[in-house]
C-alpha cells in the first residue's frame, strides 16, 4: 500500500510523527509538504494528494492541519475522494467499514501524536465490510457522478 502524506504549516509536527510512524511500520508514502514553518494555504497540499489517491498514484492519502477541517473539506472535492476527519479510534475503525475512506485528515491542534498514531494504525488495518455500506458510498458517487 502506497500512502501519499501532506500538511499545511499548522501540521508539520505531527506530519512528521505520522511520517516516522510509516517508516517504522515499513509502509511506503510520499511527503508531498509542506514541510514549512512559514504560513501556506492547505487547498495548495490537499487538493494534489486527493488527486494522487483519486487518480491511483496512491492507494489512500493522509492530510494534517491545525484542525484537519480545511483539509478535509479540500480533498472531499475531488472526484472519487472519501476524506474521514478522525479525532478518535472509534472512529478511525468505523470509517473504514462503513464509509471506506481513502483519506485520513487530522489536526495537530486538536490531539497529541500518540493518539494520532493509533487512529492511523486503525485507519491503515481495518478492512471495509461492503454490503449495505457499498449501496450508501455508491449513491454519494451516483450524486457525484451526475
Ligand atoms: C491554519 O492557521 C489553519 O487555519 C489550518 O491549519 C486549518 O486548521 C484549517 O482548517
């Protein structure tokens, strides 16, 4: 699994915990940015990693803000994107079954890095259960689609 990584300057530390978290798990990712204290604006980062998750260069994207909402409003534009914004493990899991997110957004300024490390290990090994939730994200796409 491919995993396409990005923040704006109100993500970095915990892009970078989350950067390290991946290589420890020895996943592959690409660090699109923007690895910058100076202050940038998060559709700049987002968009081109929802992009690399729509358009198949990476298997699923994880996006970092101060709140995680710009970004996940940002990605959740993008054509085939579904971005779950997570503070939480409970829902880190029920993200994946029900909705099969393809992005993670977090805010660095809403959690710590622990936590934020277990909703990424969460996010990363559950599995969507399809079924009734593949009619409900199918009907999102139809609306999408039109
Ligand atoms: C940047 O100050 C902040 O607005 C951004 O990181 C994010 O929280 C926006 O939703």
């Amino acid at each position: 699994m491919k995993i396409v990584l990005a923040s704006d300057h109100g993500g970095i530390n915990l892009s970078k915990e989350i950067a390290d978290l991946l290589t420890e798990l020895n996943i592959e990712f690409e660090d699109i940015g923007c690895n910058c204290a100076d202050s940038v604006d998060y559709p700049d980062y987002g968009i081109p990693a929802a992009e690399k998750v729509a358009n198949g260069e990476a298997d699923r994207g994880i996006l970092i803000c101060g709140t995680g909402i710009g970004m996940s409003i940002a990605a959740n534009k993008v054509k085939g994107i579904r971005c779950a914004l997570v503070h939480d493990v409970f829902s880190a899991k029920a993200t994946r079954e029900h909705n099969d997110s393809n992005m993670l957004a977090m805010g660095e300024r809403v959690i710590g890095p622990g936590l934020a490390r277990e909703i990424v290990q969460t996010w990363l090994g559950t599995e969507f259960l399809g079924g009734r939730h593949a009619n409900r994200i199918g009907k999102v796409a139809d609306y999408e689609n039109k």
